[in-house]
C-alpha cells in the first residue's frame, strides 16, 4: 500500500514551525526557492555533517573539497554540460505554459478541469526544443559573450578538476576518494513538490577514484554502503530501494538511484545517485584542459587514468525524506485531542531537549533556566514557560524534540526532574545534575 500524501500538511507545519519559507514571500514568492528558518537550518545542518562524518571523517581514504560555485566555462564544454545538460520543453500556445515534454504525465495543464498538457481540445502544444538548464552569468563588467560564466549545474566538476591537487597535497593513493557538500543551480522547466526539485539546491557528492578493472567492485561497495546511510538516518527501510537505470550515459558502466516513497501519487524518487563514470569525466578534461590528469601507481609502475565511482544525493531532497518519513498524527490514551509527531531521528531532530518549569513559583523557573543554560553547552535546547504542560509538550512533539524536561514543585526539594520521551510517552524521574549523562546516553554522538 502506498503512503498517505503528507505534503500540504508538512507544508504548512514547516512554514508555521520555522522550518522552511517560500523565498522572497512579502514579493509573492520566487519560483521554487525555499529559505531555511530556525528549525531547518539545523535539521539540514544535521543531515549534512551525518553525511560529512560518515563520508570524510570517519574515513581515512576520502578527502574534504570545497569548490567554488563559478569555475572556469571551459570546464563546462569539457563535462558535457553546455551540449548536453538539456530537457525537452514544450509551450502551449493558449494556456502559456511550458512543460518538459518527456514528463507531461506529471505535470497539470492550468485549464479545467484538471487534465495533463495536451489533454483538452484547446491545448496547443508546440515542438519540443532542447531547452539547456544552466544558469548563464557574467563575470567581470562587461556583459558580453566571453564573460559568460555558468552557475555550477552540480558539484561533481569542482572535484574533477582539483583531482591531482588534492591527491598531491593529501598523498592519498587510488583508490581514495574526494566529497563535498555546495550548492548547485538547475533552471528547471518544472520544479516543484515543495523542496524536492528546486532551482537552487545543495548537493552531496563523492567522487572515488578507482584503477580501471576494480571499478565493479567498488560500485558494488558503495551501493550499499549509501543504502546504509540512509538507514542511519532512520529512513523507513520498506520505503526504500534500488532502481537500476534503464538508459545508461554512453560513458556510463553502471547506474542505480537509491528512491525514497514520498506517499501520495509522487510515491518513489530518487533520492541518490550512484554511477560508474569510468574514465569519462577525468579523461575529458584532460583533453580539453590539455594537463595530464593521470595516476601514478608506484608498486604496480603503471599510469593509468583512473574510474570514478560517483556518489550523489540532495541535502534538500534527503531533508525532505527526513521530514516525510518522520510526520505522523496520533491519538494520545486519556486526551481528546491527538497530536502531530515529527518522529525524527534523534540525530536529525534541531532541538534535543526542551526544558519547561510545571508553574511560575517557588523557584521552577530559576531551576528550569539554569538546567537549561548548563544543558544548552553540550545540546541544542529550547525552554519553554507559556501554555499548559500538555500544550508545551504538543509544540516540542511537532517539531521532533526527542525529550521534554519539567522541573515541578518536588524539583526545587529533592533535586529530581521529570523526563518524558517523545515517542513512547514514557516518563522518568532523573536527579537534575545527572541529566547530561542520561540524554548523552540516549543520543546519537
Ligand atoms: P532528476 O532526474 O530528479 O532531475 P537527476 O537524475 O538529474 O535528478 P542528479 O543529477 O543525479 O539528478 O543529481 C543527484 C541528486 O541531486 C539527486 O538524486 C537529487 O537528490 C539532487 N537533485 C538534483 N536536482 C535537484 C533539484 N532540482 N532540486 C533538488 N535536488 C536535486
């Protein structure tokens, strides 16, 4: 069975929570851009260093890169992009719209009632043209054919070209790889699906450079080591897979998406790439840069461009999977009113502990504040005095807060707080200066 279609509601609830804005809203909106508020700003943050520890620092054969967004337009003939990087775009000449023309079955013609382009009698759809999406600027003062420079349509290029420099500077032997996380620009005919498929965007890549003939192997390797990650992410498992790619690049040896079931009629994307290269990307620019990009093996005495294994996944994307993932409504035993849970995993989750005092005397809310101040040092925390207990506990239960600490009239007496997990409602009674041990141990480094 499919999942429910959680979108709108997520929607609504990141805007409301701090999590995600529509960019430039006071202008109405800019075409699919999204600003990060306070809470998504540490969601993705988190999502991002999970990926950077597991990628670069808890390895000793992967490197850390961070390219600049505007390189060199020459790197972008060499890399296929200025030829290839195209979508077929058709306009319909009486609603004015414009819709990619190999994926009309996923867009929605503006006239009633709802049908796809082409659908009804009055749409006139024209040819498809090949409509390149690289963002074009100019460097420099002069707006002129050789100042166009392009925003970086993916990371991967900035790791190409800086192939020799940091295997040289690292000593690292092949096989060894390079990741970086930046922002990359699509101008997408249709973008959409809230953070899925936007125009500006970050992206998670690693390239690891193989000797020719072990390409398979590591392919392999890294195909599931990324499902792996994913499930440390504590992304569903039933809601993931494997999809071999039908039509491989001529260049290609083998590509899989890792696809992630957003609910509703979207249902699986792909999340993450991972392709076989083989010697395509390295080897391009060395003949169109004219410099040498080879390795050479000492042991073996042998040079030799080396395969790439390409790793590539959307912090956006991910964050979205996190949030969908993690979204479900509840009923509560003895309370009428349910409640919204972002089940998020603790890694994950912007705020770890929110810290409440049960009423405004006798000192609760002296020893809320200094709990809170001296838990603030170690974890992301939140303190909270206005509203019912239950109505504290639905906000932090909304936004993901694995543990909710109140201090109450026995605290100020005996030193002791009550702890209350998220998920399973459960309460313990902990000494106030044994806190920090107690979510140390219940949460991810
Ligand atoms: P699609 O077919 O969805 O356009 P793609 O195959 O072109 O994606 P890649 O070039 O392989 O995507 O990019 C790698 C990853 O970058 C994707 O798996 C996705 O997570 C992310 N990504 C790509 N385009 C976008 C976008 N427009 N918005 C958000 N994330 C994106």
């Amino acid at each position: 069975m499919s999942h429910l279609d959680v979108m709108d509601k997520l929607v609504s609830l990141c805007k409301r929570r701090g999590f995600i804005f529509q960019s430039s809203e006071i202008y109405g909106g800019t075409g699919s851009v999204w600003d990060y508020g306070p809470l998504g700003v540490e969601l993705k943050k988190n999502l991002k260093d999970s990926w950077w520890r597991a990628m670069v620092r808890a390895r000793d054969d992967i490197e850390g890169l961070d390219a600049a967004i505007l390189m060199h337009p020459r790197v972008w003939e060499a890399s296929g992009h200025v030829a290839g990087f195209v979508d077929p775009l058709v306009d319909c000449r009486t609603c004015k719209g414009r819709f990619r023309a190999d994926k009309l079955e996923d867009a929605q013609c503006p006239q009633k009632p709802s049908k796809h382009p082409g659908e009804h009698t009055t749409c006139q759809l024209t040819e498809a043209r090949q409509f390149n999406l690289m963002f074009k600027t100019f460097m420099g003062p002069l707006e002129e054919t050789a100042s166009v420079v392009y925003l970086r349509p993916e990371t991967a290029q900035g790791i190409f070209v800086n192939f020799l420099n940091v295997q040289q500077a690292s000593r690292q032997k092949v096989p060894f790889g390079i990741a970086q996380i930046g922002k990359a620009f699509r101008n997408e005919i249709t973008p959409g699906n809230f953070i899925f498929r936007t125009r500006e965007f970050e992206q998670m890549e690693m390239q690891f450079f193989v000797e020719p003939g072990t390409d398979e192997e590591h392919f392999e390797y890294w195909k599931a080591e990324r499902m792996r990650w994913h499930h440390t992410l504590g992304l569903s498992p039933e809601r993931l897979r494997y999809k071999a790619h039908e039509q491989l690049a001529h260049y290609a040896r083998a590509a899989f998406d890792i696809e992630f079931d957003f609910g509703g009629t979207l249902g699986f994307q792909e999340i993450e790439g991972i392709h076989n290269r083989s010697d395509y990307d390295l080897g391009r620019h060395q003949e169109y840069s004219g410099k040498k990009l080879e390795y050479f093996d000492q042991p073996k005495n042998k040079r030799y461009v080396p395969y790439v294994i390409e790793t590539s996944v959307g912090a956006d994307r991910v964050t979205l999977a996190a949030l969908v993932n993690a979204y479900r409504e509840e009923s509560v035993p003895g309370e009428e009113e349910g409640r919204v849970v972002l089940g998020l995993h603790a890694s994950l989750a912007p705020i770890k502990a929110a810290v409440f005092a049960l009423t405004k005397k006798e000192g609760q809310p002296e020893m809320a504040h200094r709990i809170a101040g001296e838990l603030r040092r170690h974890f992301p925390v939140d303190y909270d005095e206005t509203g019912s207990i239950g109505k504290r506990y639905r906000r932090q239960d909304e936004v993901g807060t694995p543990f909710c600490i109140t201090v109450d009239s026995d605290s100020t007496k005996d030193g002791t707080v009550t702890v209350r997990d998220r998920d399973t409602l459960k309460q313990d009674r902990v000494a106030a200066d044994s806190l920090r041990a107690y979510l140390e141990q219940r949460l991810p480094a």
